[in-house]
C-alpha cells in the first residue's frame, strides 16, 4: 500500500514537473517584479528632484513674504 501511494505520488510530482502552465504565470511575475524593480528606482531619483522643487519654491515664497 505504501509503494503504491509513493509511486501515486513519483507519478503526481512528475506530471506537475513536466506541466508547463505555470511557467507562463512565472515569467510573468518576474516581468512584473522587473518594472516594480524599475520604477521604485527611478521613484527614487525622481524624489529627490521634487524634494528640491518644493524647497526652493518654499524658500522663494518665504522670501517674498
């Protein structure tokens, strides 16, 4: 019974491995993590150039009031 079972299993493990359905999710999943990756870096730079936009901006109203 334990054979049998195992050999189920060899056989259920070995037909999920051979599947390629799953692939097609994965790569996509990685295209997405990739642009996630892309963005919060160029996020990033971007912050800063608009931390030193709304400082000036801030100072010069400071100023001319």
């Amino acid at each position: 019974m334990l054979s049998s079972m195992l050999l189920r299993l060899h056989f259920k493990i070995k037909d999920c491995l051979s599947r390629e359905d799953g692939q097609d999710l994965v790569e996509y999943a990685l295209v997405v993590a990739i642009i996630a990756f892309g963005a919060v870096t160029a996020m990033k730079g971007l912050s800063t150039e608009i931390k030193t936009a709304f400082s000036t901006i801030s100072s010069d109203l400071g100023t001319s009031l």
